[in-house]
C-alpha cells in the first residue's frame, strides 16, 4: 500500500494509529474518566506481571554478561566484510540519546527526594545515611545496566537475524530464527504493530516529561506559569523538530543531533562536578556503588531486606515496564545501526559505556541533591511538593555561578534529548 509516497504496511501503520488516536482523543474528552481508567490498568499489569518484569530483567543483565565471554562475542553483525555504517563515537552518542537520555535530565535530582523520605520500607529515618545511600543506589539501579540489558539482547537478537539471517526488518524475525520457521505475514505485522503501539505510547510519556523539563526552566527563566498553552508550544516545536530530523535520515539529523547531545551532556556534568562539591559527591558515588553491586540480586528481584512490593510496583518494577515497552522497536533501530561490529562491540557500546555514564551521571546530579538536601532538610521536598520534579534540578542549578546560562544549556539539552529519542 502507497501512501504519501512511502510503503506502508496497513496492519503496522493504522490500526496502531487509530488505537492511539481513540486513546488521545478519550483523554481529550473526559480527563478523569481516562485517568481512571489507565491507572486501573497500570496497576493490573504491574501486580500481575511483577514477578516476570523482575526475573526477565534480571536475566537479561546475566545474559549480557554470559554473551560476552561466550564465543558469540566475535560474531561480526552482517558477516565478516561488513562495513561499519557509523563511527563507535555515533554509534555511543546515538544509543545514549536514544534511550534515556530525556528520563535522566528529568528524574536524575527529582527521584532521590522521593526516596529520601520513603527508603523502601526500610527501618531507616528519613533524610539520614541509611536513607541517602537507599537514595542513590536506586538511581543506579533504575537507570544503568538493567535498562540497557533490557535494550541490549533484543537489540543483539534483532541484528544478527536481520543483518546475518538476512530475515526481513520484523519483530518477528528473531523469533523465526530461533524456530526456524517463518511466521505467517498477519502474524508477523500484528507483532509489529503492538511493538509500534507501544513504542507510540511510551513516547507520549517522554514527551510529557520533555514537555514538563522545558517547561520548568521557562518558569525560571521568564516566570512563564506552566499550563497548556506553554505545553502545546513546546510539544509543537518538539514534534516539528524531530520530524525535519528524521526525514534527513541517520547521516545527517540524528547523527548530527545525537553528537551535540552527548557533548552537551559531559560538558554539563563536568561543569556541575567542578563547580560544586566534588569531594563529597565522589566519594557518595564510590560508597554507592559498592552497595549497589553487594544490593543488586535482592533489589533486582525484590527479596531480603528490599522485599516491600508496594514501593517496588511505584517504582522499580515501574521502570522495568516502561523499558520492556520501548524495547521491541528500541532493538529494531539499534540493531539496524550495528552492522560492521561485533557482537562484544555491542554490548560495550550499547550496554557498558551507557551504564557506566548513567551512573557518573546520577552521581553528580543525584548526588547534588541528596547532599544539599540532608544540609537543609525540607528545602528540595518543598520545590519537589510544589513545583513538581521538573522544578528540583532548576532549584539546584540557582546555587551555581552562572545558572542563567546553565538553565538556557539545560533546555536545549531536554529539547534535543527527546528531538534525538523521537527520531
């Protein structure tokens, strides 16, 4: 089927965009009744998925290990003449940006507020040691290697079927290398366009959470109040700007987009880390990261001391979820770039090194705000009560020299991690 000059398959194209336009258009209509109803569902699924969303993450994190000391670590994707379509550097800088790049903007100073006053049914006091240590090492464990493992195998999966089977550009192709069998084409574009389905919906929630980050540094730029008008324009802008990106293919848009990014984001961090209280936030990190590997098989599978389910469904398992639903068309794209690697170079690049800088990152930021809340409790819990998440990483960013530049920085930087991931 030809529409708008592009080949379009109509079970993967518009029954996921009549689905997701009914859903838009229910929320339009009758707000609450919405809210009521998708949180009803949300909270199904998690209660009745939990233990497979904790034991299938887990798992993927192993097999990541597994995979790369196996033999399959040398397989080269595409065969053993492939050439590489992109740099190493492109290809970290688009993974990154692609992924959570948006999340960790917003949550990265927010979320361990949250945990600061709620450690997990742990029997700690709030804004204490215990509670600040609770606080980091759920950044690490929400944002580093488990979310890319879940990226990773089926992105690994996807590539050597496409690339190396030679199998057709489908969710079903991994499938069908592994049983050896073809799976019927209505088959193979329902799986498609529940992928697509999915990946339309998480994106609706990055952009609230781009939309929500912008926002809140106009508010503290110009005092604009957040309200819809400012949301509309901002998810104009984002969506046209992403658009004329991806329309100019790998090469130029996204390559270009995801490049500046990633130089935005180690620029912005090296800053914060100098600029600020160094010694204190390394030396949280280290002691993090260390519980984090001793902690990280109970609070993976939520047993031991961590077994509390009602805070794990709100925010562990939480995570899990979203991850698996960007997954499908996540490997897809991932694993279409890859060609002209191997196997190991995969899960460096788009399992070690991300990780890795997600855990720098929520060092630095999360760090930031764990330390100067226990300094003055109540004061971000205040911002984070009133303003919402998006207002906790501003509020901290007021205490550097040349925040007003920072903030600008900022903004630009949510706008082209979502322009970067939407592509």
């Amino acid at each position: 089927m030809i529409w708008t000059g592009l080949n379009v398959r109509p079970v993967v194209f518009w029954i996921p965009l009549t689905l997701f336009i009914l859903i838009v258009a229910t929320s339009i209509i009758d707000a609450n009744l919405f809210l009521l109803v998708t949180s009803h569902v949300n909270d199904w699924v998690l209660k009745v998925f939990f233990n497979a969303y904790a034991y299938g993450a887990f798992a993927l994190v192993m097999t990541c290990l597994i995979v790369f000391v196996s033999p399959l670590g040398r397989v080269k994707i595409g065969g053993e003449n492939a050439e590489p379509l992109i740099s190493r550097w492109n290809w970290f800088a688009i993974t990154l940006s692609t992924t959570v790049a948006v999340g960790i903007l917003f949550w990265a100073s927010s979320e361990p507020i949250y945990h600061l006053y709620d450690p997990g049914g742990l029997d700690v006091g709030a804004v204490t040691e215990e509670a600040a240590q609770f606080a980091q090492v759920s950044l690490f464990m929400h944002w580093a290697f488990t979310p890319y493992a879940i990226y990773t195998i089926p992105g690994i999966a996807f590539a050597l079927a496409y690339h190396n089977a030679g199998l057709r550009f489908s969710l079903s192709s991994p499938i069908e290398l592994v049983t050896h069998k073809r799976m019927p084409q209505a088959v193979s574009d329902t799986l498609d366009g529940l992928g697509l389905l999915a990946m339309l919906l998480g994106l609706s929630s990055s952009l609230g959470t781009g939309i929500m980050s912008i926002s809140g540094g106009l508010n503290y730029l110009l005092g604009w109040e957040s309200n819809s008008r400012i949301y509309g324009v901002i998810a104009f802008l984002i969506v046209a700007a992403f658009s004329i990106s991806s329309a100019t293919g790998l090469q130029k848009g996204i390559r270009l987009l995801s490049d500046w990014n990633t130089k935005f984001f180690f620029l912005l961090a090296g800053f914060i880390l100098l600029a600020g209280p160094a010694v204190d936030l390394l030396c949280g990190g280290e002691e993090a990261l260390f519980n984090y590997a001793t902690e990280f098989i109970p609070r993976s599978l939520v047993i031991g001391d961590y077994n509390d389910p009602a805070w794990a469904k709100s925010w562990t398992i939480f995570y899990w979820a979203n991850w698996f639903a960007w997954a499908p068309l996540t490997a897809m794209f991932l694993g279409r770039i890859s060609r002209g690697y191997t196997v190991r170079a995969y899960l460096i690049v788009n399992f070690a090194l991300p990780s890795l800088f997600a855990i720098a990152w929520m060092t630095i930021f999360g760090g930031l705000a764990i330390h100067v809340e226990q300094g003055a409790p109540g004061g971000l819990k205040q911002v984070l009560d009133a303003l919402g998440p998006e207002g906790v990483l501003y509020e901290l960013i007021s205490r550097y020299p040349f925040a007003t530049a920072i903030v600008i920085c900022l903004i630009v930087l949510s706008f082209l991690s979502y322009v970067t991931a939407a592509d």
